[in-house]
C-alpha cells in the first residue's frame, strides 16, 4: 500500500536535489525543465496517498515519513536559495537605480 508512494517519494527528492544542483549552477533552463517533474509527482503524492490510518500500520509508513520530512527540508533550502538569489537582484537593481538618479540625459 505505501511502496508506490514511497517510490513517488524518492523520486521527489532526487528531483528536488537536482533543482538545488541547478539552482547553484545557475542553470535554468534545467530548473525550468524540472517544474513539471515535481508539479505531476506532487500531485500523484497527494493523489496515491492511502489514509493515514491504514498507513501507520504498514511497515513502510516510518520510511515514508522520513522521506516526506526529507523532501520538505530540500524543497525548503531551494526556496530559500531562491529568495536570496532575488534579494541580491533587488539590491542590485536598486543600486543601479539609485546611481541613475543623479545623472543627466
């Protein structure tokens, strides 16, 4: 009953791992090309996933868990990751903003 959601799970993380390898290198055309990835394995998760009752008593549940703990701590340090690479952005645009203001046209 859990397995294929623990399937849908570790792919999940590999593909939130890859997001943050892209993320560092900078490659957005692969961070991009992996929105949809995550996007249909989210929803099959929410879809497969069996009560929570039947599942405590299935021997993968604390496997699953775990797992699902893993992936929300990725998919927060790339939202994180994010948040600052846009912050250095906006204070950078703002520098160059700040340093127009004063010249002539």
């Amino acid at each position: 009953m859990v397995e294929p959601v623990l399937h849908h799970a570790h792919e999940l993380h590999r593909l939130l791992s890859m997001e943050f390898e892209a993320l560092k290198s900078q490659d957005l055309d692969l961070f991009e090309s992996l929105q949809p990835g995550k996007s249909d394995l989210l929803q099959q998760l929410g879809t497969t996933c069996p009560d929570p009752e039947a599942l405590e008593s299935d021997p993968l549940w604390h496997e699953l868990r775990e797992e699902l703990l893993k992936c929300r701590d990725l998919h927060r340090r790339n939202v994180i990751f994010i948040e600052r690479k846009l912050d250095t952005i906006r204070g950078a645009l703002h520098c160059l903003r700040s340093g127009d203001s004063g010249s002539p046209l």
